[in-house]
C-alpha cells in the first residue's frame, strides 16, 4: 500500500481574529488534501502564531504568551479534529504549548485520525531557548500510533537528534517518522535535517521534516524561522540513490508531496545492499 504525504513549509502570519486564522489552515488543509495526500505535517510551534490575537503585552512576552494560548486550545483541537475528519486524512497539527498543570508547559505535537480520534507526543529533550528562556518542560513517554497505513511516530524537532529515541519506536514496529520542526538559523535546520537523514539511513524507515518559514518581528517567540520540508527515505535498493524522495525550496511557503510504501522498508531490511536496521545491535559487541 501506498500513501502519498504532504510536509508543510508553513509561514507564521499576524492573525487578525479567531476566524483568519481558521481560513488560513482550512485553505492549506484543502489544498494538501485536493492533491490526494492522506498525511498532513505541520511545523513545530506553527501554532505561536494564535499568540497574535491578543495583543502587544502578550505576544511580546514568553510567559504571557503560553498563558494566553490555553484559552484557544480547545478550539484549536477542534478545528483540526473536524479538518481530519472533513477529508479524511491523518493531520500532524505541528505543536502547541500545552499547560499540564499550574505554571507547567508541555510542547504537544497532536495526531488527528480521520475517525475523530486524537492522539500526542511531548517533546522529549528541550533546547537551550525551551530550558533557559521559555521555561518549556520536557516529555516523558516515548509512543507510537497505530493507523491504517501502519505504525506512525513523532519525533518533534530537536528530539530527532538523538538515535535511541527513533530506534525504539522502529523497533516497536514504526515505518514513518514525523519531525514537525522550527529552527531560527541555517544550522539548526541543517542539524534536524541530518538528524532525520541519519535516522531514515539508520533504521530503513521513513522520516519526514516539516518546518516553520518566514520572519514574525511581532513574535517574541517564533520571530525568525528557517527551513525546506523533506521527505527522506532509506539509502538502499528501491529508493533514492541520495535518500531524499522529496524536498521543497529554502524557506519558500508550500506544500512538498511525496509518496511513500510503507511496507517497503521491510523489504530493505530483508533484501537491502545492507542490513542498517539489523545491524545496529553489533555495536553493543564493540563498545
């Protein structure tokens, strides 16, 4: 079975109310969804533009911000919910600070299911700007999601960084890893880029970049984004010869459409030039 999949490079705009903001994410949702693309991936803090709703004294403030946003929270759960189901596709909202309980954030990256159904993943480990400024806390389980085209994982930007985390979830049966990201200068995104590259050759599965573009002066937050969606694949027989099945222009807003088997990375592993995913143990017997 194949899916087609569309990764977003999605701008961050000055919203001038609850309703510009659901247009905005209608009109990209129909226009992935016209092309026929069944999984939809958003940036990370894609959401930070809502911030814009409530005034100067807010958006210019980190904590002010993470307080305002929970009040639109359930309407933005809503708006994805009723998106996925609309047109029947798996969304991939990017992430949102998610208040878990007093004075405690969470950077949440929700999974809506064409059912109606939701799912999460935390980010797991935290950047400087989350730990030392934004004062944003890490996750603390690592999951996966059952769906009908296969088990699908999240890695949420920075945590695509470290291999032990993709390499549970492949081996807890995931062929399709979504890395919502927002990086603020050419190195960190070429640093996720690798890190999904490295993770996709490693493991024989799928990982897919989707990233926040364009300046937000506005933002105390998000006011610099930098970045190309991708879709990267196993290096091997069957797939690209560089590992790269699609990517978009830096820094350009668009959807980047690809399609994928999932099935096929069994195949690698079995059949490959190399045996990366069964291999990975004999390290253990080296160090």
């Amino acid at each position: 079975m194949t899916v087609k999949i569309a990764t977003a490079q999605y701008d961050i705009s000055f919203l001038e109310n609850w309703q510009a903001y659901q247009d905005k994410i209608g009109r990209w949702v129909v226009e992935a969804a016209e092309q026929n693309a069944l999984i939809l991936l958003f940036p990370e803090y894609a959401s930070m533009e809502l911030a814009s709703l409530f005034g100067q004294a807010i958006y210019s403030s980190l904590s002010k911000q993470l307080a305002a946003m929970q009040s639109v929270h359930d309407d933005y759960i809503e708006l994805f919910k009723s998106l996925a189901a609309q047109h029947q596709c798996i969304i991939q909202s990017g992430s949102f600070p998610v208040q878990v309980e007093p004075g405690v954030y969470r950077n949440r990256a929700y999974l809506f299911m064409p059912n109606g159904t939701l799912e999460y993943q935390d980010k797991l480990i935290m950047t400087r700007f989350e730990n030392e400024q934004w004062l944003i806390h890490g996750g603390e389980e690592l999951k996966c999601f059952d769906t009908e085209f296969g088990k699908i994982a999240i890695n949420i930007c920075y945590d695509s960084e470290f291999p032990l985390l993709a390499r549970k979830q492949v081996e807890m049966g995931v062929n399709l890893i979504l890395v919502p990201s927002c990086t603020d200068t050419l190195a960190g995104f070429h640093r996720v880029k690798i890190g999904c590259q490295a993770r996709a050759l490693e493991n024989q599965c799928y990982v897919v970049q989707s990233c926040l573009v364009g300046n937000a002066p506005w933002s105390e937050a998000v006011d610099v984004n930098i970045g190309a969606a991708a879709i990267y694949t196993p290096v091997d027989r069957g797939f690209p010869d560089n590992g790269i099945l699609a990517a978009g222009d830096l820094n350009a807003v668009q959807w980047v459409f690809g399609e994928v088997s999932l099935s096929a990375c069994a195949v690698v592993r079995e059949q490959g030039q190399v045996f990366n995913y069964r291999d990975w143990p004999l390290q253990k017997a080296l160090i």
